[in-house]
C-alpha cells in the first residue's frame, strides 16, 4: 500500500495514521460509554490495528469466528484518525 493512503487528515488532529474500527467504537467517541476492545495480531510496526467493541467480537464467535458479510455489516467498520483510535481506545477499556 502507498505510504499516501495510510495517513488520514483528521479536522481535529491533522494528518495522522488511518485506522480501522467497528462503528460502535466510534460511538463511544460521542456518548462517552465502553463497549470493550478487541484487536487484530498487528502487522510488525503497527502500533493500532483493525479493532471492534466486545458485541462485533460476540457476532464474530456466533458465526464461527470469521469475518464475513454479515458480522462486517454488523461491525460498521469506520476510518478513525491514529489519535482519535487512541481516545476511543482508552475509553472503550473503562468497562467496570
């Protein structure tokens, strides 16, 4: 992949990482509550990989543990600046 499409101008942060997440990790940008965090193995280097919220990782098992049509529609899978994964990260791990 070109070094061009692995980067993300984001409005608050500047150009920052691409990331990928499930849109209810997003959602937690906005509402403040934590739906838990799961993450791909990470490729050598990458500090934030492809990540979903604790539902997408139930919906993930109930279809015996491969991503497909459904379980990707369920995820929503959203581009997040590197900075916002980080916040949406921290914040998605405070379930008590």
């Amino acid at each position: 992949m070109s070094d061009e499409y692995k980067f993300v101008e984001c409005c608050t942060h500047g150009k920052q990482q691409a990331t990928y997440v499930c849109q209810h990790i997003v959602q937690t940008l906005k509402d403040g509550k934590p739906r838990g965090f799961w993450s791909a193995e990470p490729e050598p280097g990458d500090e934030r990989p492809d990540s979903w919220c604790t539902a997408c990782e139930e919906k993930f098992n109930s279809l015996g543990g491969e991503w497909n049509d459904e379980s990707e529609a369920f995820a929503g899978v959203t581009l997040l600046c590197g900075a916002c994964y980080d916040r949406a990260k921290e914040l998605n791990r405070k379930i008590s």
